[in-house]
C-alpha cells in the first residue's frame, strides 16, 4: 500500500514539472497602427500539449477570449485607437492549464510625418524623390493652391512628377500620417534638374614615375562628381580626383566627367603606348615575329619575243602585197603577154 502511494505520488511530481517545462510558448505578439485608425495586435503562439484558450487585456481589462484547439495559434485583433498609452497583455492556457504570458506597451503617436530627404536635390530625371521618417500620404505642387497627390498609400519613399524645367524649381510638400496627424504648413523644398552635359577633360598627360595619368579638371554649372576611365571594351575604373593610376596594360585609354547629376561627358582620348614609346626609359617589348619558310625559285629564262614578233609583221605585210599583186597582175593580163615574155628572157638568159 505504502509502495502505491508513493508511485501515485512521484506520477503527480512528474507531471507537474511536464507541465511546467512544457507551458505554452508565446513565438511573437506585436502591435502596430493601421489605417485608418486602429491599433492591431498580431501573435504567434504554440505548445506541447492542445491549447485551451487566448485572453487579450488592455490595461488588465479583458478586451477580447478566443476557445483554442490544437498546439499552434497565429491571429490577430483590431481596436480603436484613442490616441493614448496602452498596454496589452496576452494569456494563453494549455489542457494542463499550464500557461504563459506576453505584454506590449503602445506609445501614442501625436506628432506630424517629417521630411527626412536632403534639400537642393540634383538630377538628371524630370522627377523629385524624397522620403518621409514614416509611412506617410503627401501631396506636392509648385503653390498650394495647385497641389496634387504623390502618393499612392502611406509610403515612406514618395515620387514628384511635375513639369520641371532645367535649373531650380521650388516645389511645396505637405505629408499627414496613419494616425492623422498632419504637418502644420506646407514644406519649401529645392530640387535642381540638370540634363546639360559636363565640359570635356583636356591635357591629359602621362606621369612616367607614378605610372599615372593626370588631366585638367572639367566643368559643370552644378560641380563635377566622378571621372570614367574607359577602354574600347567600355569602362574600367571610376575615380573623384583628374588622376589615375594605371592598372591595365592598354594602347588607348578614354577619360570622361560625370557631373553631380548623373550626366557624363564627351569622351577625351589618350593614346598610352605612344606616350610610353615617347618615352627615353621604355624599352618596348620584342614580338616574336612569325616563322616565315622561304622557297628558293629558280629564275625562267623567257625568250625575248620582241625580234620574232618584229619579224612576223613585216612577213605578214609581204604576204598581203604579194597577194594584192597576184589580184592586180591576173586583172590587167588576160591574154598572158606579160607571162609570155617573162618566159623569153628566161630561155634567152639561159643560152
């Protein structure tokens, strides 16, 4: 009897310390402002053992009892904001009725959206862009009478698209939040449009004992920003200062400014390997040049044809007068006189 009564008893110790070290766990409870005016608070809860029941306070008033099954809850509640400090607190209870909770303190929000973008913004793209320290509706216009929205919801990223024009444009900015509180005037804000291009570098020159190339500093109405250092693949290196050293082994560099816009300039040209050449210390690099196999020709002996040509021509000529001559002798001695007495003098020369 004693040996049962003391199982009955360890059994009883066993499960409370289960029960202990496996309460309920409380994974996230958060709360937030949402539109258009309440707070909601979100959680994520599990256990061990099946889960009885939720109980949400405020400010140790029940606000809301939610039955639970199962060992994993996630959900959330919506309350009216009163725009005061409150604090919710979550009770969550398991089938042991072992339990947990969780609290959360909200802090009212009775300040205006602030602008946090820097003033005289400079761009090359026909738009203004700014943010807000929170998520914030805005509108924007060049007078307040002509104030347009530009926003979609509360944002805290906001795009202005009006019809700027090349130089300073003075635009008014004005931003409430979720919670309504709005900014007590308009916001003057500057943002200068730049699409005019920097002037080009010029005297670009090779430091021989730096291995560096320096140039004149370009212009721009609204200052230079950087520097492109290109070749003809495209570009290689981005520098602040008009110098650079030189890393890559390349014939032609290009040197080009960007200004504080965006706006890049007219690429200068820069030949390096003939500045290198130019140099009294450089000793170019020997190429192998290519094996060339020669092939010994014998000289053809081509017979002069000029004689045999010269001699053809005046055979050529003989033959057409002596035919002509044929022609002419058979027209004019039809009765064979000539032929007659040719053969007389022959016979005559003979004895």
């Amino acid at each position: 009897m004693k040996q049962r009564l003391l199982s009955v008893f360890v059994l009883v110790i066993l499960l409370q310390i289960t029960a202990v070290f496996a309460a309920p766990v409380v994974n996230s409870f958060t709360t937030k402002f949402v539109y258009p005016n309440h707070i909601q608070i979100e959680w994520d809860v599990s256990s061990t053992f099946d889960m009885r029941t939720l109980e949400l306070y405020k400010d140790s008033e029940l606000l809301y009892y939610l039955p639970l099954t199962g060992t994993q809850s996630t959900s959330m509640y919506q309350t009216p904001n009163d725009n005061k400090t409150h604090t919710f607190k979550i009770v969550v209870y398991d089938t042991t009725n072992a339990s947990v909770e969780f609290s959360e303190k909200t802090e009212v929000d009775d300040e205006a959206p602030e602008i946090i973008s820097p003033d005289n913004a400079i761009t090359n793209k026909n738009e203004f862009v700014f943010e807000t320290n929170e998520p914030a509706y805005c509108i924007a216009g060049f007078k307040s009478s002509s104030m347009t929205p530009v926003s979609k919801n509360y944002e805290i990223n906001h795009t202005v698209k009006l019809n700027f024009t090349e130089g300073t444009n003075n635009i008014l900015v004005k931003c409430i939040d979720k919670m309504e509180n709005e900014m007590g005037s308009s916001v003057s804000m500057r943002f200068i449009l730049d699409i005019t291009k920097p002037g080009k570098v010029s005297s670009i020159n090779l430091s021989k004992e730096e291995n560096k190339l320096i140039w004149t500093a370009a212009t721009d109405a609204n200052g230079i920003a950087s520097y492109n250092i290109g070749n003809i693949n495209g570009k290689i290196a981005s520098v602040n200062t008009n110098s650079w050293t030189v890393t890559v082994n390349d014939s032609v560099f290009y040197v080009s400014a960007v200004d504080k816009a965006g706006n890049e300039g007219e690429k200068e040209e820069y030949n390096y390997r003939r500045a290198l050449l130019l140099s009294s210390d450089f000793v170019p690099e020997k190429e192998s040049a290519p094996v060339k196999t020669i092939v010994e020709k014998k000289s053809l002996k081509i017979p002069d044809v000029t004689v045999s040509r010269a001699a053809w021509i005046a055979f050529g000529v003989l033959a057409v007068i002596f035919a002509f001559w044929k022609i002419y002798e058979h027209k004019t001695d039809k009765h064979g006189l000539r032929r007659y007495l040719r053969e007389r003098k022959k016979m005559r020369d003979r004895h």
